[in-house]
C-alpha cells in the first residue's frame, strides 16, 4: 500500500524536525520534504507531489495565509495548519478554515518538542483525515466577492422577508461538528433570525480556540453566539457553543433550560463530545429537539442522536458530497437517526421552513 507522502512547512528547524519524526513512524506515511518557509515549500511541493502539507501559520517571507491562499487557487491540496496556542494564532487558524485548510494542529509555546510528542497521535490522525478530505478550490479575490454576494442574496430570498410565523421558541436546536465544522456551522447559523430558538453546539476544538470562533460567529450573525457558561440559562436568540476542552450538556432548573459546562473524562476520545450534548438532548428536551449532525470524523454523537430521535427529535444530517470528511453524518444515518439528509446549504433553509410551519408540540417555558 502507497504511503501518505507530506511536506512540513515551519520556520523552526526544532519543529520540522520533530514532525518529520512523527511523521515517518508511522507504517502508513512518509515526510518527503520539510521547507523551512513558503517559497522553498512552493518549489519542494511542485517537486514532490505530495499529499498533504502540514503548514505554519507565522513564517518569514511569506506568512502562512498568503502561501495557503495562493495554494488553494493554484493547486488545492489537504493542509493541515500548524497554529500557536494564542488569541492571534486562534484567529489566523479560524480563517486558514475557512480559506479550505482541513485542520488544525495547536502547538504550545513553551515546551514544544514535549507538547508536539504528546499530541502525536492527533497530529497523524488528523493527517490521516486530511488525507482522505474533500478539497475545494479557493475562489480568485473578484470571483470570492462575487460569490459571497451571491450567497448572501440566495440566504436572504431562502427565508422570509418578515419575521417568521409562529416560531417555536421552546424548541433547542443542537448541532454536532467536527473536521470541516467551523465553516459548516457558520452556514447554518448565518440565516438564522433574530428569534430563532436557541442553538447549542458542540464542535471539536482545543481549549483557546472557542472563544474567538464565538466571537467571529457573533460579529456574522443575528442571533447571540457565546461560549456557554455553567449554569447560564439557555434562551432563544443566542447560540451556545461549548468551550474548548470541556463538555456541554443542557439540563433543566425548573421551567428553564441551562447549560452545565464540566470536566468529565473525555468521551468516544472528545472532549467536547458531541455525545454528551445530544444525550442530554434525548433525555431533557425530547420532541422539542431538533438535531443536526455535520462534517466530522468518526461516530461522535451517532448513537445519541438516535437516542434524540427515539425521544421525539426532528433530526438532519449534512450530505457526504458537501462534507469536508463523511464520518459523523455517515454513521448518524446508518444509525437511522436522520430524517433528512441534506447538502449543508439546504439544512438552514429547511430547519426555518420547519419552525414556522411546526405544530406548537410539548411547551416548555423558557
């Protein structure tokens, strides 16, 4: 069986050298070039051919977006960003994302050669991952803002012109991510109106990184969006997301949802754990749930989000042809717990079109 071939790209000679060692311990892949900044990886990758490039986010020369920007127009491949442990490292990694970088690896600050050893096995899964992602071509800045207007034209004529009818407001709706998530979710909570039930969302993520992809989400969109906070009530108009490194579960105080944020032993390898949101979900909310599983590696959440339908739920799940990696929503579906399965630009449409239109179902006040 062929190798997974991958360049690293780094400016620290201490930092290739490592993940080429990580790298060619593994039986199922090979470094076959480490450049030391982007116009030495331009010329190695051109070379090589690779599969997968690892990519630095601060480089000499030319920094890692511009590399990764001309990349994705020029000749799209799988990357998997190499970040820092930093509010400007979580913000430039939130936009190699959304440029079409598949994932993200956070390296620390201080004790590198210790913390890149210890998180060794994520680097390769998530090169493995990579490996086998769906890679899009990033768009010419012209033809970008083109498109982004298109978008935002189709979003707005998708959902209605006035505030909607009848929306349920008892419902929550909760939504599982991984690989692929950031941008997925960002498409279903866009069109979201400011009185959209309340959303709660468990995307993987490190600890670092939530707080600055909430608050990118809340500067795009009409609803609230938070990092959830132990405790807090859980109320329509806001979006909830689960802070890195812990698990997010809702639970009921009296007539009021609230969220309990802990630190519980990881689970299925989570932590956040999708599982642990939808079960909370099956077990707390029942009928007024409405679950969405996207983009992600894995099984996290399956079988909960069969548990969520079994108890009443309305769930979607994204389409493998507009899944950065067909995991989650894959086995979600096998599981037989989706009703519909959509491409991601269709789920937001057809959830409003459901909250407008849905019977008033079980009521609880919020």
């Amino acid at each position: 069986m062929a190798k997974t071939r991958i360049v690293v790209v780094d400016d620290s000679a201490l930092v290739r050298s490592l993940l080429a060692e990580i790298i060619n311990r593994q039986h199922d892949m090979q470094c076959v070039g480490a450049a030391s900044d982007p116009l030495v990886a331009r010329e190695m990758i051109r070379e090589l051919n690779p599969d997968v490039i690892t990519l630095d986010v601060e480089m000499p020369r030319m920094d890692g977006l511009e590399f990764l920007s001309r990349l994705m127009r020029l000749r799209p491949m799988p990357v998997v960003m190499v970040s820092t442990l930093t509010e400007q490292g979580a913000e430039i990694t939130l936009r190699a994302l959304e440029m079409g970088a598949i994932d993200f690896v956070a390296k620390p600050r201080i004790g590198v050669s210790q913390g890149l050893n210890e998180l060794a096995g994520d680097i390769v899964d998530k090169i493995r991952v990579a490996a086998a992602a769906q890679v899009r071509r990033l768009a010419a800045p012209a033809a970008a803002a083109a498109a982004s207007a298109a978008h935002a034209q189709a979003t707005a004529s998708a959902r209605p012109a006035a505030p909607l009818p009848r929306v349920s407001t008892e419902k929550i709706i909760c939504i599982g991510a991984s690989t692929g998530g950031t941008e997925a979710i960002r498409e279903v909570l866009v069109p979201m109106p400011a009185d959209a039930p309340a959303i709660v969302i468990t995307q993987h993520m490190p600890p670092g990184f939530t707080t600055s992809f909430a608050t990118r989400l809340d500067g795009l969109c009409k609803i609230r969006v938070a990092e959830a906070r132990d405790g807090q009530r859980i109320l329509p108009g806001h979006a909830y997301i689960a802070p890195g490194g812990r698990h997010l579960r809702i639970d009921r105080s009296g007539s009021n949802y609230v969220a309990v944020v802990e630190d519980t032993e990881p689970v299925n390898r989570h932590r956040p754990s999708v599982e642990v949101l939808f079960k909370s979900a099956a077990r707390v909310i029942g009928p007024n749930a409405i679950g969405i599983m996207l983009t992600g590696m894995g099984a996290d959440g399956a079988s909960a989000m069969r548990e969520m339908k079994d108890a009443g739920s309305y769930n979607y799940a994204q389409d493998e042809a507009s899944c950065v990696v067909f995991g989650m929503p894959r086995v979600a579906i096998q599981n037989g717990a989706a009703h519909e399965v959509l491409p991601l630009n269709q789920i937001a449409p057809a959830v409003l079109a459901r909250l407008a239109n849905a019977p008033a179902g079980v009521r609880h006040r919020i």
